[in-house]
C-alpha cells in the first residue's frame, strides 16, 4: 500500500461520501464513477484494507445466492403449494450481479475471475419421507421456471452418491434421501472481487480512499447537506466532511451512524448481533469428495441464516470445505468492534421494538445459548449427519462474520426480527444505508442500483440510463417471465466470468 494514501487528508467538501470499504460501497462507487466520472467520491474505510468485515472470504459462505439451494426462500402454502415468487426474485438479483461483474471484466477494470468467482454446483439435500416430498412438489413448481429450468432432482442413491459421494459414504441404503442440484451454482470470493474494485477505483478513478479513517458521527445541516466528524485512526487526527450525498455501508456500524443522522426513517430500528463459527477441513482427500454446496432445512426454532450446509469453498486458488453456520453471540456490532457496540444502540425510539422483538423470540434465545455452549465434539455431532465418518482431527472451528440482524417496529409486536437486506432512504434522497445480512453480497448490484432509483431518480431514467443498461442489460426486465434473455444473458456472464458449467 502507497505511503501517500495514509499520508493524504481528506478535503473538506464532497459530492458523495460512502461509508464502508465492503462490497456494497465498492459497488456503489464504481457505478456512480461510471455515471458520472466527474463527480467527487470518498471512500472512508476504519480499517487498513477494504473488506476485512462480513465482505471478507471466511466471514460468510461465499454462496453466490440465487435461490437454487436455499430452502427458506420457497415456503410451502398452507394449501401444499409451493411459493417460489421469492427465489425467481433473489436468482433475477444474482444475474444482475454477475452482469456487472461481466462488465468490469470486459472493461478490463477488474481480471483474473476465477480469483473471485468459480462454478459450484447448488444442491438442496433432504432427509426423510416428509421432507423427500416437499423437495420434488418444490422441484416440480421450480423446473417450469426458465431461472431454474436446468435443476435436476433424484431419491437415487447410486444417482446421489455421483453427486456428493462424502454425504453418501456409509449410509443405510433404506435411508430416504432426496435431492436437487443445479450446475449454474458459483462460489464466490466477496472479499477478492472487493479489493479488486478498490484497486481499480484507487488506481483508474478519480474516487478518493481514506483507510484507518472512522466516521463518528453525521449531522444534517440547514443548507440539506450532511456533515460528518472523521477520525484518522493512525495520526488520531479529527475533522469536519461535508457532503452532498451520503451512503451508509458499515455493516453492523451501519446501524448507529443511521441513528446518528436523525430521520425520520430511522426510527425503531434496532439491531441484534449474532456472530457465527464454520468447520473447516483442507483434507485434499475430504475435498475431492465434495465439489458442490449442499443446503439443507434448518432445525426448528433456528433462524434462516443458521440452515446447515456442506460447502466446498475456493479462496486464493485453494479448496477446502466448510460445514454450518453454528450461531454465537456477542454484543459487538463488528468483528473487530467493541463489546458496547449493543448497549449502546439502545435508545428511547427503538426500547419498545428490541423488547417486542426479544418477547416474540424467545426460542431464538434458547437456540443460541444452546448454540454458544457447544463443545467442539457436539458440533462434529452434527456433521456426522452430513458426513457419517467425520473425524474431529480433520476439522478445525474457524470464527464467522459478526452479522447484526435488523429489528424493526411492529404495530402487532413492538418489534419484529427480519433476517433480510434492507435500504433505509431519507425523503429527501441524500443518505442512504443498508442494513441486515443474507442474500446481502451476492445481491449487492441490484441493492446500490435501489439506492440510485431512490436517491437520483431523474438521473437513472434520464442521462444514466444508457450506461445502466451497458452494464446491467437485463435492467428493467424479469427475467422469469423472459427465457430467451435468461440464456442470453447467463451465457454472455459465463463466457465473461469464465465459469464452467
């Protein structure tokens, strides 16, 4: 890293400052750049390097989400029909994403893909009769979708051990099992693709980046802009930033600048952190045995994004397995945050959503204590549902992302718990943050072009309009109701991306 960029002293005045060195920030200036190179961006960062939070490659799972595996996203109808309105939306944001990743590659801005994305079959893996039949009425409403037209389902076991021969060692050949698999399936490295866009927009941009750099606070002036109080971390130096646009993208810190801001549209929102722990195997033997990400149903009273997977993982050129997510908990809003991150949020507008919030969800708080208790044995315990002969040896804890997942009002409750993405936007359009977690990366495109629909809305439809659809072609289309331009676009980012299925 250039001594220069520790050395250099943000301006006093900017046009747009974004908060965060993760993906969504990255994304988000890298678009408005492409709109609008004369425009004047920051970047501030709290850390030494761009994603080192929930961006970086072992803080999440690296699934590029598209709905292919992930059950929770098509709930069963109380009349036994399947809903898979949410999947075709998450697997339309998913292309977007890799539209634009297409797009930064023929640019040359960004290179070498298989750095960041590689083909990795998806698969959805059931365990008896009950389930087995909610898997094939689901494949069965799926496969007439052109977005999952190509997913393949069996109760086989000769069939299933071709597909994941290490779930399949050792198993009772009475057992039912039921599967479906999807070739279109990515593992992705979010922390990678991250550094790469911030390589190109310190290098090739005109966007300025200040890491070690802490926004502490942001306050509205009359005039309708924002002012921020920023600390160099290094030099323990503080000024004053203005800007006429503001994005929020500090993952859990999201949450109190939020607040710090005072909109209206703030208010009630809560936060609740809950951080996570992954098995990990580099057992080449182990490895050759699994090339795919298995998804299976959460256990009851768990929260969607504790679903247990099996996932084959590729980062900086290695292979390797992981196996969770086993929820924890602490009161830190950032892995490398502070214990009163949680304390500390809690105010007069959001009491009554955090306790409504806590009182509905009790069972989700006997979960994680139960979670945070157990010993590494009980965790290999529930690997061996997966892998029958897992050895404890050959699997290591490796710490997960810190997530804080948004409690929001209710009128009913107090409060509710969403597990989902969310763009919180002022009426004016000059701050912006997003808050919650999964499908979070993988749809981080579709989320900052929300933000400029919300935000620059005459721009978007008027002057911007031609470069969004350069860069994201499908913009404007459902790709559900269009199979033509689902295999248009999917094979235009495969021959960019360079995949493999």
């Amino acid at each position: 890293m250039p001594n220069s960029i520790l050395s250099r002293t943000p301006k006093p005045k900017y046009d747009v400052v974004l908060i965060g060195g993760g993906i969504m920030s990255a994304t988000l200036a890298t678009l408005l750049h492409e709109f609008d190179p004369g425009l004047e961006i920051t970047i501030f960062e709290r850390l030494g390097r761009f994603a080192k939070e929930s961006t970086a490659a072992w803080n999440n799972a690296g699934t590029g989400h598209s709905a292919f595996c992930e059950l929770n996203y098509t709930p069963e109808n109380e009349d036994g029909t399947i809903d898979i309105s949410k999947a075709e939306k998450i697997a339309e944001q998913f292309e977007i994403s890799k539209q634009f990743w297409s797009y930064l590659v023929d640019k040359k801005y960004i290179s070498t893909p298989s750095d960041f994305i590689n083909s990795c079959a998806h698969m959805s893996l059931v365990f008896g009769e009950k389930d087995a039949e909610y898997l094939k009425k689901r494949h069965e409403a799926m496969k007439d979708s052109p977005l999952f037209s190509a997913m393949k389902f069996s109760t086989d076991h000769n069939q299933l051990r071709e597909w994941i021969p290490l779930v399949m060692n050792k198993r009772n050949e009475s057992e039912v099992l039921a599967a479906t698999k999807m070739d279109l399936g990515t593992d992705v490295n979010f922390g990678s693709l991250t550094r790469k866009m911030g390589r190109h927009l310190l290098e090739d941009s005109n966007v300025e980046v200040f890491l070690y750099h802490e926004v502490k606070d942001i306050d509205p002036r009359e005039d309708g802009k924002w002012e921020m109080k920023v600390k160099d971390r290094i030099h323990s130096h503080k000024q004053e930033v203005v800007a006429d646009f503001v994005f929020i993208g500090a993952g859990g810190y999201a949450l109190p600048l939020l607040e710090s801001s005072e909109i209206k549209e703030s208010e009630g929102y809560g936060g609740f952190p809950v951080s996570g722990e992954w098995l990990v195997t580099h057992n080449p033997e182990l490895v050759e045995k699994h090339q795919a990400k298995v998804y299976t149903q959460a256990t009851v009273d768990a929260p969607p994004m504790s679903v247990p997977h099996l996932d084959l993982r590729i980062i900086d050129g290695e292979k390797a397995l992981l196996f969770g997510p086993f929820a924890g908990f602490s009161t830190k809003f950032l892995k490398e945050g502070n214990y009163l991150d949680l304390p500390a949020s809690v105010n007069t507008k959001n009491i009554k959503s955090l306790f409504g919030a806590w009182w509905h969800n009790i069972p989700l708080t006997k979960y994680l204590v139960q979670q945070v208790a157990m010993t590494k044995a009980q965790r290999i315990q529930h690997l061996r549902e997966f892998v029958k002969d897992a050895k404890e040896e050959d699997w290591e804890l490796k710490v997960a992302g810190q997530r804080v997942q948004i409690i929001k009002k209710d009128e009913k409750h107090g409060g509710k718990l969403e597990f989902g993405t969310e763009v919180v936007v002022n009426k004016q359009g000059t701050i912006a943050s997003l808050l919650g977690a999964s499908p979070g990366a993988s749809t981080a495109v579709f989320a900052m072009i929300n933000v400029l629909e919300k935000c620059f809305p005459e721009k978007l439809n008027g002057e911007w309009r031609e470069k969004l659809l350069e860069m994201v072609p499908s913009y404007g289309q459902k790709l559900a109701e269009n199979p033509e331009l689902t295999e248009k676009i999917r094979a235009y980012s495969k021959e960019k991306l360079e995949l493999k299925y």
